[in-house]
C-alpha cells in the first residue's frame, strides 16, 4: 500500500490532517482519501469541535470539497503518470 499523509503547515489548521491512500488491486487501485477533523485534547477539544459546527459548518463543508477535488487530481495524476 503506498500512502500520502498530509499534515497543515504549523499553526494554520492544527485540527486537520488526513491521508491519501493507494492500495494495488488486481483489476487496478483502490484510491482512498481520509480526512480527520477535531481537537485530541480531552474537554477543550470537545468544545472546540462543538463550536467549529456550530458556527463554522460553511468552512468545514468547503474543507470537505476541497480534499474531494484534491484526492480527484492526485488520481488523475497518479492514472496518467503510470498509464
């Protein structure tokens, strides 16, 4: 399995990460992007991520579309450069 992690760049978005994953299958790949969302700090995280959905659902579902079309593209790429 080869993967991709991303990781933002230090003290933009430190509740984001997420991987892209490439698994060889016998009829071709399966392509799998994971996208991971959320505070690891015990209480503080639990307010936080309640309030990014509360009053920033706008932003999470423009974060969502933007890793959809990245992981598009990165599978665009990936299918040209190995033909």
């Amino acid at each position: 399995m080869t993967w991709w992690a991303l990781t933002s760049p230090p003290g933009c978005w430190p509740w984001l990460s997420g991987a892209f994953l490439a698994e060889p299958m016998a009829a071709g790949s399966l392509f799998t992007a994971v996208v991971y969302f959320g505070w690891r700090i015990p209480l503080l995280g639990r307010v936080f991520d309640w309030a990014v959905r509360t009053f920033l659902p706008h932003r999470l579902e423009a974060i969502r579309r933007h890793m959809a079309e990245e992981g598009r593209n990165l599978k665009r790429l990936l299918e040209i450069q190995n033909g």
